[in-house]
C-alpha cells in the first residue's frame, strides 16, 4: 500500500511537468507544481510539503538552490532531484548536498514512486521517533533527544530495541553529546521506569568514597563511618543504575563491579553479609576503552561484560544538519524561560553555527542559544550576537589564509579568486551552471570555491 503525502513538483517545461503531477495526482497524492526556482521557494515557505521533486536545471536558479534553501529552512521536507545528463560526480554532490534521492531523466514512472514512497517511509519513522521522544518527554522530561540525521535515528531505534531487558548496554560518546539523557530514555522506556534511576559519576569521587558510594558501608569500616549506609546498587534494587565515566574505575572497583556483574551480590565495605541485587546497569564513556584493555589499564574480562550492547552518541559536528532542529527546540524553551519571543537565528548566524565545530557538542549549543537569548535585543539574532571566539573560529574554519598566518601566498590569492568568482555569477546571472562553465571548471568545484569563500547565493533569490 503506498503511502500518500504532500509534493511540489518544479521543472521549466510545463508539458513535463503537469504530466509528473497527474501521474502522482493518479497515486492519491496531493501534488502542486512550480516552474522556477523563485516560485518553487515561494511555495515551500508558505506551505509544508512533504517531498520536492525538483529539476536541477531552471530558468532563474538549478535546482540546487532550491535543495539549499530547503535543506536549512524546512530540514522535514525531502528533496528528490532530477537530471537530464546525470554522472556520479553529480549524484554523490546532490546526497552531500542533503538530497534524499537523485534520478536521471527520462524517470521512469516506478522509479519515482518508489523514490517518493521511500522519502514518505523515512518521514514516518521520523514521526514516530518525535512521538516518542514527546512520549518521554511527557513522562520523564527527555528533552534533549532532539534529531533527524540518520545517526541519531539509528540511536533511536537501538534504544527502543535494547530497553525493555536486562542487558548490560555502554554507551559511548564524547563529552556534551547527551549520554545521560540516552540512559534516562533507556530506563523510561523500561519495565523498569517504575523503579528507581540512579545516577553515578565515577570520575567526580576518589576511589574510596566511590566503592562506599556503590556498595554502601557499615558502622567502624572507616574513619567517619559512624553508622551503617546503604549504597547506590541497594536504592537501584529493582531499576537502573548509570554509571558514567566508568573508565576511571580503579583495579579493585573493577573487580567489584565484575563481581555483581556475574552474580548480581556484592558485601558493602567493611561488611561480611552478601547482598543480592536486582539491577540493570547502564554505563557510558568518553574513553576508548578497547585501548585502555591493550594498555593494562582496564579490565578485559570487564569490558566484555559491560560492553553487551553498545550505544555510541554522534558528536555534533557529525550531524550539523541537526543543528536547525536543535535550535528551534531550545528555543522554545529558553523563550519560555525568559518570556521573550525570539524567531531564530539569521542565516549569517545560522552559517557560523553550521561552520564551527562544536567541542562541547549539544551542551556547548545549547549554552549558545540561552546565551543568544538572554542577551537578545530583538527577535532574530544575527552573526555578530555570538560569542567572539565562536565566530573568530568559523571565520578561520572557511579561510586558506586563517591557518597559515599572515603573508602567505595561499591567503593572499583568496580575495582575487572571490572577486573572479563573485564577477562570473554577476555575469551569469547568478546562475551557478553557467558560471561553471564560464570558469572552466565543473559545477562541484565551483560549488566548493563558494563555500570556501562564503559566497552565499540566497539573498539574490527574492521570495
């Protein structure tokens, strides 16, 4: 059964492209067209389409802009292009570009819909993962779940695969990625949500005060210890205990935990009465631990066990295409938080934060857009709100010269080459097709000297 959605159809030769729209009219869907870059962008803004199906070649602008524009300002609608002269080069620039598919004109009639039914069938997985995450939200505040980039949706789906048992699952990612949120979501979506979550950073205490933390202690096991405490693993009886950083475990700690690992028991310090246990572990790490083993400095047998089912957190600048999303989420809720209506960032702004590359992950943005907010004076932030050593290193992310220091050859060549550039789109219309061609040079090298120049194409598409 095919599913149905939204489309906008763009091709410049009409003949095509009402017989396109009456062919997917034919399959039950609700199908507009467009036969301009300008009109197409116009169209996408005022409504929410659920799949563009664009030729690369239009009058005013290539489909290409239209695949930029709608990539950054509506990342839910995919984008389907077509070409009359398509090569490798070509398909592999359009899917970096953010284009769901890439056909070759003529299209057969089969291989669009089932183009179309494929971006239609990720739209819906996409549904499903934000009603889920709405889900957790509802019941345990899992907010920062937030993403459409195949990794993360890839996540989504070992998360809900791996809940509801009683493996052992590491999770894996650097710092700011959102490791524990991903242990919450895990223990939520449990039969065990129920039951206790218990949270353990293992590198913010020494190794003493740590295995007294997990096991608990009795009265005399130590100087202070002046009456019996129970530790994390007995308030965890029945739920889920994360353990986070556990790369910093010490020798014995390991032994411990390979202990209640194997046989569920443990004796609190200072203790001779074996307690048994009913835990699911969770436990995250920014290390490489499989080299830790290598080195002596973790156990092996450990790691085995802990590492059932693994969970590795993408770091940011791995799915900047996020970035959007994230954003619009944050702000709403530090709009919420201060009572201010700001819309979003600019697209000066939103280049920046797609250009840097985000060290502190999720955590760093999400400090960048309460910052953006808190300091706000009106209700779009542009570029030059950001904080100075953000944009100082984008700047220099997207500049031959920036890493070469001052005097040298390859920085002294950027502004003739961008002005050279900037002239043969002027000439051509802005057209980028024919630039390239003007240049001597093919569309994606073309396209790259743009980036790397940041000449920036979308103000001169009127909408």
């Amino acid at each position: 059964m095919n599913n149905q959605g939204n489309l906008l159809v763009v091709d410049d030769d009409r003949h095509i492209c009402e017989a396109m729209a009456d062919y997917l009219r034919g399959l039950g869907h609700r199908t507009e067209t467009a036969m301009t870059c300008k009109e197409a962008l116009t169209r996408i803004r005022d409504f929410n389409f659920d799949v563009v199906i664009c030729d690369v070649c239009l009058p005013d602008q290539d489909g290409f802009a239209v695949l930029e524009w709608t990539t950054r300002n509506r990342p839910e609608t995919a984008v389907v292009l077509l070409t009359g002269y398509g090569t490798i080069e070509s398909a592999v620039e359009a899917i970096q570009g953010g284009a769901f598919d890439y056909l070759t004109k003529p299209v057969i009639d089969d291989e669009l819909n089932l183009a179309i039914q494929r971006a239609l069938g990720q739209k819906k997985i996409l549904e499903e993962n934000r009603k889920l995450k709405q889900q957790l939200d509802q019941k345990f505040g899992v907010s920062n779940i937030v993403g459409r980039d195949y990794k993360m949706s890839r996540m989504f789906d070992l998360i809900e695969s791996v809940s509801d048992t009683r493996t052992t699952v590491l999770i894996l990612g650097e710092n700011g990625t959102g490791k524990t949120i991903t242990a919450r979501a895990i223990h939520q979506l449990s039969s065990r949500r129920d039951q206790p979550f218990i949270e353990v950073a293992c590198g913010a205490l020494p190794e003493t005060l740590l295995e007294s933390e997990l096991f608990g202690h009795v009265a005399g096991a130590f100087t202070g210890a002046t009456h019996d405490k129970p530790g994390k693993f007995l308030q965890a009886d029945g739920g889920t205990l994360f353990l986070d950083e556990i790369g910093t475990a010490s020798p014995s700690l390991q032994v411990k935990l390979l202990r209640v690992l194997q046989n569920r028991e443990f004796e609190a310090v200072g203790g001779t009465k074996t307690h048994k246990v009913d835990v699911r572990l969770v436990l995250a790490t920014n290390d490489d631990l499989e080299d830790r083993v290598r080195r002596g400095e973790f156990r092996q047998d450990l790691f085995y066990r802990i590492n059932v089912v693994s969970i590795t957190q993408p770091p940011l600048r791995e799915r900047i295409g996020d970035i959007p999303l994230l954003i619009e989420h944050y702000l709403r809720e530090f709009n919420e938080q201060t009572g201010k209506r700001v819309r979003g960032f600019d697209d000066s702004a939103m280049r920046l934060l797609q250009k840097y590359a985000w060290p502190g992950n999720v955590r760093e943005l999400v400090n960048v857009v309460e910052r953006s907010v808190v300091l706000s004076k009106s209700d779009l932030i542009s570029a030059g709100d950001l904080p100075e050593a953000l944009r100082q290193e984008s700047r220099e992310s997207v500049s031959l010269g920036g890493r070469f220091g001052n005097g040298s050859l390859k920085a002294a060549l950027v502004n003739p080459e961008r002005q050279l550039i900037v002239e043969a789109l002027e000439s051509n219309g802005w057209n980028r097709q024919e630039t390239a061609r003007a240049l001597g040079i093919n569309r994606t090298t073309l396209y790259k000297k743009m980036k790397r120049l940041e000449i920036d194409f979308e103000h001169q598409v009127q909408l």
